[in-house]
C-alpha cells in the first residue's frame, strides 16, 4: 500500500491501524493483518485520491477498483 513519502513512521502506521479497523468492521471478524508499506511515487499520483497534496505532480485520473483478485497481488498498480 503506498502512503504519502513524506509521512512519518507514526502516521503510516495510524493510517494502517484505520485500514485494519474498516476491514475488521465490515467483515465483523478478528483477524490479524500484514500490510505492508511504500513511499509514494509521482508515477502514482493519476491514482492518489489525498486531494490537497503538496507535492502531486499529475492530475488525479481514476481510483484504482479494488477487487480480491488485485487486492492481494505483490506489484504497484498501474493505470491500466
């Protein structure tokens, strides 16, 4: 998942902590998570939803449709 490269340690893992809470929440069960964590690119920000960033370099395009199917792949999204 990529967060913001300018975000600190502490609010990379705050922002986890509410991913891992919607997701507890919606799926009503315990379960333990690995999320793992990138620095943002400026490939990226067509897909970046954060819309007062102070450092975007592309105009937002569309948001990435999450699917299980894309949602566990081990690669960076694309805009395809």
């Amino acid at each position: 998942m990529q967060m913001p490269y300018y975000f600190t340690l502490e609010e990379v893992h705050s922002q986890l902590f509410d991913i891992e809470e919607l997701i507890r929440e919606r799926f009503a069960v315990e379960v333990e998570m690995f999320v793992h964590s990138d620095p943002c690119t400026f490939a990226a920000c067509s897909l970046c939803l954060m819309a007062d960033c102070p450092v975007r370099q592309h105009p937002f395009e569309h948001e990435v449709k999450w699917t299980v199917q894309n949602a566990v792949k081990n690669e960076r999204h694309r805009l395809a």
